[in-house]
C-alpha cells in the first residue's frame, strides 16, 4: 500500500496532510447527522448510522495506544462495545483529536505498531487509516443524504491506497467486487471495487 517505503519529509507531510483533511471529512459528516437518523441503515451490512460511527470511534481509540508500543493483547477489550455514550459527536470528535494528536507527535510515523497482521511502519497504518476514513464517510454521506463526493487528493490517495487490492478479497478486508454503473468516474469505479453500490 501507499504507506509502504521509505518516509521521506516531504511522504510524511503529505501523508500527515491527507489524514487531517480525512479526520475533517468524517467529522463534517458525523456533525451533520440529525437526531432521528443515528438508526438508520448504511451501505455496510447489518451497520447503523450509529454502528457506523461507533467503528470509525472504535479505530481512532486505537491509535494512541499502538503507537505509545501497546500490543493487541495489551488493549484487549478496552474498546469492545459502545463508546459513543449518550453523546456520539463529542465522542466521535474526543476520539479524532486523540487519534490525530498521536500521530502527529514527533517521531509517531517513524515507529512500528503491531496490527492484527503484524508489525507495521506506522505511516502505513496512518495511511490504512485515512483510506478508511474516506470510504467509511462515503458510506455515512450515502445513509444520510450527504455529498459523496470526497476532494480530488483524497479520492487519488484512496485508490493508491485500496485499488491495488480492491476487489481482491484479500484478509476478507473488502466486500466482493460489483458492477459499477455507465458512466461511472474513477471515484465511483473504486467504490464498486471495493463492493459499494454507487
């Protein structure tokens, strides 16, 4: 993935730049959820509009902890279940500021975090972590009737990302591939590979 290789300065301002416009798209996102749409349902199966949050929630509260060394097994199921609480946009933004603060301390992206694969450069979990944001806030623009359309630099960064495996079945990461509708665009065709109905 595009967080593989060598973490130049300039890679690591880039890097750093796309994650924080990723974190505001979601959040711009989560802000604009109206009080009677948190049950709706969204393009990931079986996910609320709540469920949905609650993931993206769930994978910022793993940063800080990975990247100060912590194992898998040293978090544990310190995260399990619902850590949105009666206040799902605060919780949402507490968590985003928390994420985004560990990864921009000095030094963060130079690390080695252990995944559920295994040791990985941190800027290549950074950069997993930005794609996701950017489909997971397609797939809350779809359930609420938002603008599914993320910038031209993120749409690019995503498919450098997720495209070489898109479709790929790879780990069981994404859904089955499906036909992209005529007259699709770039963004629309990664989406179907990535088992999105645009």
């Amino acid at each position: 993935m595009t967080g593989d290789g060598e973490l130049t300065d300039s890679r690591r301002r880039t890097l750093l730049a796309r994650h924080g416009e990723a974190l505001d798209l979601f959040a711009d996102r989560v802000h604009t959820i109206r009080p009677r749409q948190w049950h709706d349902p969204t393009p990931c199966t079986d996910w609320t509009v709540r469920d949905l949050v609650n993931h993206l929630v769930v994978e910022q509260l793993w940063v800080p902890p990975l990247l100060d060394g912590a194992s898998i097994a040293d978090v544990g199921g310190r995260f399990d279940g619902d850590q949105l609480g009666d206040h799902p946009t605060a919780a949402w933004d507490r968590a985003a500021t928390a994420a985004r603060e560990a990864f921009t301390a000095p030094g963060a992206l130079h690390r080695t975090v252990e995944l559920s694969y295994g040791p990985t450069a941190a800027h290549a979990y950074c950069a997993q972590m930005t794609a996701d944001l950017v489909v997971h806030a397609w797939d809350l623009s779809r359930a609420i009737g938002a603008d599914e359309h993320p910038s031209k630099a993120l749409a690019d960064f995503t498919r450098r990302e997720f495209g070489p495996y898109a479709g790929s079945g790879v780990s069981g990461i994404f859904a089955a591939a499906v036909d992209p509708p005529p007259g699709a665009d770039s963004w629309q065709r990664l989406l179907a590979q990535l088992g999105r109905r645009v």
